[in-house]
C-alpha cells in the first residue's frame, strides 16, 4: 500500500475488501459487484502490518508501504516478489519478508510453486486464473497494457530473479574512492560531479554473472560442507596457473588440480570433494584491472596512466570500475585525467543504424576523401557532445580542408627563390603590415597550442581555418601580391614580405601537423630548407 493513499473498507455481500478510494469504481466495475458499502476509511500507513491469508497457499501475507505504488490501475494494492524485481527485493529487505523464488533458470516453476511446478511462467497465467475462480478467490479479471522490461538483443521479456551472487563492498574505500576523484583531472569538467555522484551513492558491486564465457572467479566450494573456499593460498595456486596457462586453465583443470597439494576445506578439514565456481567475472571487473595488468606490467608505460579516454557513459562503466578497483588495491586513481566524449550521430542527429540506413563509414571517407579530412572532421567537432557527420557534413570540411592546403602551396610558390640564411630580413626593417602578420601568427600559435594542451580540438581547427582564410588569404596574401609579383627580386620589400611567409609556413605547418599528418609530410616532403629531416612529425 502507498503510505499517503486514502483506502476503504469495502462490505460486498458477504466478503470485505480493502481498495484505494479512488480505484473503487474501476474495481466495482471489472467485479460487476452493485451496492457496495464503505464501513471505514484509513490512511495507507495505517493499514501497515495487517495480515491476509493467501488466496490459495498456506501463508500470511502482511500489508507492507511503498511509494512506488500508483492509481493508475488495480486495486491501490500491489503483489509484492522480493525474489523477481529492484523495487521488491528493496522493500523485501526493509520489512524482512522471505526471498521466494519460484522460478528456475529456464523461467519455469519450481517445487516452490506448488501445482505450477515445471510450467512456463507465461504459461501458468490461465492455470492461476483457474484455480482462484476453482476457490472462489477471483473477484473479477481483465488484460492491462502497461511497459514491460525487454531484452536490448533478441526482443524477448525479462524475467527479474534473486540469485546468489558475489559482491564486492564498496562501503570500505568509498571515502578514499571520492577523494581520488579530486586528484584527477576531468575534461570536461563536469565529468567530476558526475562520478563523485555515482560513486558517493552507489551500492555493493555485484561482480558475477552468469556466462558461459569469461574470466572466471576463482573461488572452490567444499562439496561436504558446501562452504566457500578463498584463500591466499588458493588465489597464489590459480594465479600461477593463469600465469602459465591463461584464465582457460580454470575450465580444463578439475578442482583437484588446480588446489595447493594436500589442500583441505579450511571448514570442514576434509582434503577430498572440492567444487569451482561456475559464473564469471563482471565484464566491467575485468576492464577496470586493466592498470594492473597493462600499465604496472609494461615497461613502456606507467602507473597511474596520463590518460583515459572514453565515451561518457564510461563514468557509469570502465571509469568507475577502474577507480574502485584500483583505490581498493593501490589507494590511488589508476589515471591523471579523464577525458570523455559524446557519440556519432548522423546530419540530423539521429543515432547511426544499418536498418535506417543512415551509417557513415570511416573507411568510405578515406578513400573518397583522404584520411586527413577524416582527421580534420573529428578535430572540427565539439567532442563534448553528441558530434553529426554525413556525407554533406564531409564536403564542406573538404572545401575548408582545400583553403588551408592552399595557404600553403601559396606559401610555397612565393618562397621558390628565397634563402632563409641569406634573404631574412630582421625584424626592425619589416614593413608595419608584416609586423603585424607575425604578431597574428604569435597569437595563432598560442591560441593553438592552448587548444591541444587543453584538448579542445576544435578551437584549434577554427583558428587554424579562420586565420588562413582571413587574416593570410583575404588581407597579408593579398596586399602583399604586389610586392612578391612586381618589386625587383632582391628588394626589401619583396625579401620582408618572403621573410613572413617563410615563417607562417614552418609554424602553421608544425601546428596542424598533429592533425593534419599526412598533408604535413607532402608540405615539408617539399620544402628546400629542412636539413636531415625526413619528416615534420
């Protein structure tokens, strides 16, 4: 019952029901009853703890509170499982009510389901509706059209069930958990409150699951007191194997062999009859070891990590579980920062589908359009959100992509006859127009490096686009067309106007190097002054 709700007591004939006031009518109406009569009326929480027998099992069901009941439909009463769903299993725990679980793996009806015993749980609906009209426990029945809970893969409905499982606590290093999160450097920003959130409210880890494939979890069980068995003794005895075998050692060895030599039940004391855990790792315990297993054991790289990059709702995931397992083994953040980003969407903002049709593919771009406009597409887009690509959104990248090319085959082509050595001109003697053009190009590369160091990319990409296209292209280039075409080879105006060009082109080519690499390389392939240099990178 809902605390808060107004329920009546309900005299019909000779039976007497308690309903939700406002639910009534609708239940008069489905059981066809006619004069009935309200005998009282209570508040919800005051109907708490009174017990009903059970329409057709031996037992006591008492009336428990829950805000998650409704007026929607029904009775303003709601059949509590604690042993088939979240919400149940929660308020189950509060009031202490039994687990019951009727319902085996394959969704039929155990010995604990009585008469149902073996019956599909979709298939035992019409029986339970006979045996309560055969008792005269059915007062009325109809079809409800609600939501219901379905597989993401095959479309089929889930069956919630209570099983036993393996937890980890995270009430022993939550503290420290939050505290790390403060250490580390989140991009963007809110990537913080976030996890601390997730973190600070989150519950014991359930790290099992039942897979057929997997890391298993390397615990035994005594078959004569059927007690588990961890120790450190037999976590040194797998790892050992895994360490020699891999995790497939745990399905080709019995338990026998894979315990120490004269092993016994630390129990029981009995050194025969040992079984191994049959279900598997969390895939998300897995991942989330990954420090250890990759950046404390490689001697290319370090721990904590500089970087983890990820989508955002790794913090929920990969981000999480790496931070919980390494502060439970290290007592630090497994990373310096994390970066996260949004996902790829198609030109309306739809998310990409092979049944819509709407997919973009990676490699499509590259060979039409090469893999540096696939580059400068990624680096175009605030990752901060959801990004949009299609093929319209490629080709007006590619139509900026030719404006910075051309900026430097421009470059290029006004430097053929220019020493860098022997033709500089100091800066004192340059005109104030070029001066100019190098203290842009000052605060180009400052605004640029700023945007990688800071990983906004994108800022980067607009700079780089906006300064070719107005400040070289629509003002330097084309006032000092003049001076470059018509003043005498060796002049100073033509010299102090190469002189800028020639420093534009080597520090706008070493600022999109890191994005645009392969163009970076064709530029500097062809550049006269490069010294033993094979490459820009």
């Amino acid at each position: 019952a809902h605390p808060d709700f107004t329920y009546v007591w309900v005299l019909a004939g000779e039976e007497i029901y308690v309903v939700a006031e406002e639910l009534l009518p609708g239940v008069a109406e489905v059981a066809k009853g006619e004069g009935w009569q309200i005998l009282a009326r209570q508040k919800g929480e005051e109907l708490e703890g009174i017990e009903f027998q059970h329409p057709f099992l031996e037992r006591m069901s008492p009336i428990i509170l829950g805000d998650h009941v409704t007026l929607e439909a029904g009775t303003g009463l709601v059949h509590t499982a604690p042993g088939h769903g979240q919400e149940d299993f929660e308020i189950g725990q509060k009031y202490g009510l039994p687990v019951i679980n009727p319902v085996d793996h394959a969704g039929k009806f155990t010995a604990e389901g009585g008469v149902f015993e073996g019956l599909y749980v979709e298939d035992a609906n019409v029986p339970v509706i006979k045996l309560l009209a055969e008792k005269g426990r059915l007062l009325g029945k109809a079809s409800i059209r609600h939501q219901y809970p379905h597989c993401w893969r095959c479309k089929s409905p889930v069956i919630y069930r209570a099983t036993e499982q393996w937890f980890a606590s995270v009430e022993g290093f939550r503290k420290e958990a939050l505290e790390a999160i403060e250490s580390v450097k989140w991009i963007p920003s809110w990537g913080k409150d976030r996890i601390h959130n997730m973190v600070a409210d989150r519950q014991d880890w359930c790290i099992s699951r039942q897979r057929v494939w997997g890391v298993p979890i390397p615990i035994f069980y005594c078959k004569s007191c059927n007690e588990s068995i961890v120790t450190d003794d037999t976590i040194d005895a797998v790892a050992t194997r895994f360490t020699v075998e891999g995790s497939d050692a745990w399905w080709a060895h019995s338990a026998e062999e894979l315990l120490p030599k004269d092993f016994a039940c630390p129990h029981c004391h009995k050194s025969e009859g040992f079984r191994k855990e049959t279900d598997i790792m969390d895939v998300w315990f897995d991942s989330g070891s990954s420090h250890a297993a990759v950046c404390e054991v490689r001697p290319e790289l370090t721990y904590p990590a500089d970087m983890y990059l990820e989508g955002s709702d790794q913090h929920r995931g990969w981000f999480q579980s790496s931070l919980l397992t390494s502060v439970a083994t290290k007592g630090q953040a497994p990373f310096k920062a994390v970066l996260t980003h949004g996902f790829v969407m198609d030109g309306d903002g739809r998310k990409m589908s092979k049944s819509l049709g709407n997919t973009v593919s990676p490699q499509d771009v590259t060979e039409k359009y090469g893999a540096d406009i696939l580059r400068l597409w990624v680096s175009s887009a605030d990752y901060k959100a959801d990004i949009r690509i299609s093929q319209e959104i490629i080709k007006q990248l590619s139509d900026n992509y030719r404006k910075i090319r051309n900026t430097f085959r421009f470059l290029m082509a006004n430097l053929y006859d220019f020493n860098s050595e022997t033709d500089k001109v100091a800066y004192a003697d340059l005109l104030e127009i070029d001066r100019w053009a190098l203290l842009r190009l000052e605060q180009v590369a400052d605004r640029v490096t700023q945007s990688y160091e800071t990983y906004d990319f994108h800022q980067m990409f607009h700079t780089v686009h906006n300064f070719c296209a107005v400040d070289l292209s629509a003002i330097y280039l084309d006032i000092t067309k003049d001076r470059t075409y018509a003043s005498a080879p060796e002049s100073l105006k033509r010299r102090a106007a190469q002189t800028v060009m020639h420093e534009t082109l080597h520090v706008l080519l070493g600022l999109v190097a890191p994005v645009l690499s392969f163009t970076a390389d064709e530029v500097w392939s062809h550049l006269p002054q490069k010294g033993n240099l094979e490459s820009v990178h």
